[in-house]
C-alpha cells in the first residue's frame, strides 16, 4: 500500500492529425496516409487501456471523414477539430472524458502549439510527433496492470457518448433520463479474478477516492483473507451496456467499528448517483454487524467531491478524542487523514431510487 504522489499514468492520449497523425495536410487538397507508425502505437496503447482523442485545426466534417476513410475513426473517443484554442479543446476533450488533465498527454508536430498547451495546461504532458512511435515505451504509456477491462476501455468510453446523446435528446430532465437508464449496481467481494483490476482502480482514479492509496494485487489478496478485512467491488450497467467494475472499498472490522480506509467510484458513473448508493450499503451494512461505520478521508487538490458525496451519506467529522489523538482532521504536520464518522442518531442513507442494489456475499 503506497499513498499518493506519484506521476500518473496517462489515460488518453490527444494526436493533432495533420503532419503528425497523417503525412500531409487535408484542406490543402492533400490525401495524407497515416503515418506507417501510427496504427501500431493507436494499437498498442488501446490494448493497454489508454484512450485516444483528437484536437486539431481544420473542418471538422472534412477531417473526421478523412479519419474514416483511414480505418482510424473507431480508435477515438472524443474529435475536437475546429480553429480555436487547442489548450481550451484539450480542456474539454479531459471533462468529456472525466478524467484529470494530470492524466492527459498531447502530441503536435508545432512546437509553438506544444509549448501554447504546456503554458495553459502546464500538468498535461507534450510529445513531438517524432516520438509517436516511442510512446508505448515510455513508463507513463505503461500501466502497471493491463486487464481485460483495460482493453476494452475505449468501447465502455464510446458507449458513454451514445449515453450522452440520449441525455441531450431527453430535454434536460435530468431525473426522468437516469430512470430510464435503468441503472442496476451490482456489490459483492473481490474474487482472485478482481484482484488486478481492484488494484488497478486505486491507481487510476483520483477525483472520487477518499484517500489516495495504492493497494497492489498481493496486498488486496492478503486483506481480501484476512477476516479483519473487507474487500467489496461495485459493478454498474443499464440499458446501453455494461460500464464495468467502477468501484472499490477496503474496510478494516475491528468490534466497534467498521472503517473505511479507502472508497472510490469511477469518474465515469460519478452523475449516476453510484458513489451514494455504495455508501448507503456499506453504511447500513456496519450497522447490522453493530459497529459504527466510520471512514478515513485525505483531502487532495481534485477530491473534494468525494469528502462532499460522505458528508450527503451521514459522515461528520469526530472531534479531539481521550489521550490527544486527533481525529477531527489531518494531525500537525500533515500526518494522518480526516476521520469521520456517522452518527448514531443520523438515520441510514437511502440509496439513489433510480439504482437497483444487488449485493452478492459470495
């Protein structure tokens, strides 16, 4: 178990197209083919779960057809190609996404559009497009898991657009759209199977963790036996599709209490409520083993949604306890996380009404 700090692994990578996706310019009148090296590094990156997007300068129309007649299209989660500001297009291609800009990197063959983004977006990572084909052997393009999951990432992400489309077609009425998704959340322990991408979660998701540590493989099948532990996954799916394992909680029992010392959601389902529902559960579980549900959070500079999504689940801050153990907050020094707990008066959380709960103990 490590805690956080480390440089990110990047989850999608952002290609300009002309003169670095393909040899030559489509508005000039040129029919520019890929480069030979492309396909291989789209490939490569792909199986190994990393998203592909594009922000380029041209007509959109003209340049994603051009894409098509390459074979390239379906590689790519999120098109931006129009002439504004490519550091703003980065932006939005990272919250279409979901994901943290720290996560994201941008390739260009114009230094002056690389060092534009680097100045705007100084935590997104720039490469030349030289280096393309050298990319996926670079330790930021190597995740330290590479599961089935994984590979399939990129037909999860363009689910979500068609996911999208449904909601902007819906007419704004946010709650008549997520009933009709018919959301069902499976929770249940992790399995020998679940292990690598149980871990593979705690080091990919930043924004909805409550703590920011790193579990590998081998430490989550050691808790997932230890009978002082609990290890739970939370699969998500509705109509459109299956969206995965999104969620992760690593629980220490000891007979007060059940703590929470770490709980995250993928970034994608964070609009469906499903961060909420896992709570909820987890919560009224502690309460029917008789022990307090407590929880562990350590602020960091994108979490702050998840200290939010405890509190709306019953979590307040304890204050000083006997003997000056601070417990209210993070210890002098920045040692310690916050620790909050729920009140034995506060009534259990009812879970999202448009999520249906399944719990599986086995």
């Amino acid at each position: 178990m490590t805690a956080p700090g480390s440089r990110r692994t990047v989850k999608c990578l952002v290609w300009d197209l002309d003169d670095t996706l393909w040899d030559g310019v489509v508005l000039e009148g040129d029919d520019p083919r890929p480069f030979p090296h492309v396909p291989s590094a789209l490939r490569t990156l792909d199986a190994r779960g990393i998203l592909h997007a594009a922000v380029s300068r041209g007509d959109h129309a003209v340049a994603t057809a051009h894409l098509d007649a390459c074979g390239l299209a379906d590689w790519f989660c999120a098109v931006r190609i129009g002439w504004g500001d490519k550091a703003a297009e980065v932006r939005r291609i990272a919250e279409t996404l979901n994901i943290g800009l720290d996560t994201v990197a941008f390739i260009d063959n114009d230094p002056a559009e690389r060092a534009q983004v680097n100045a705007e977006l100084p935590m997104v990572r720039c490469y030349s497009a030289e280096l393309a084909g050298q990319l996926s052997a670079r330790p930021e393009f190597s995740p330290v898991h590479v599961t089935a999951e994984a590979a399939g990432r990129r037909q999860l992400y363009r689910t979500e657009w068609r996911r999208r489309q449904a909601e902007e077609e819906s007419g704004g009425d946010r709650r008549e759209f997520l009933a009709s998704l018919g959301l069902v959340m499976e929770i249940s322990p992790a399995t020998e199977d679940d292990l690598a991408r149980a871990s593979e979660l705690t080091v990919r998701t930043n924004q909805l963790n409550s703590t920011g540590l790193i579990y590998s493989e081998d430490e989550l099948r050691r808790l997932s036996a230890s009978p002082g532990h609990q290890i739970r996954l939370a699969r998500l799916r509705d109509r459109f599709g299956d969206y995965g394992t999104v969620g992760l909680s690593v629980t220490e029992l000891t007979p007060a209490e059940s703590v929470l010392r770490l709980m995250l959601m993928s970034c994608r389902v964070a609009s469906r409520g499903a961060s909420g529902v896992m709570l909820a559960h987890l919560i009224q579980q502690a309460r029917g083993e008789g022990r307090r549900p407590v929880t562990h959070f350590v602020p960091t500079a994108v979490n702050r949604n998840m200290l939010v999504t405890l509190r709306f689940a019953g979590y307040a801050p304890v204050g000083a306890q006997p003997g000056g153990a601070h417990r209210g907050g993070a210890q002098p020094g920045g040692a310690g996380p916050m620790v909050l707990e729920v009140p034995a008066d506060h009534p259990d959380p009812e879970p999202g009404g448009h999520v249906r709960l399944l719990v599986r103990n086995a």
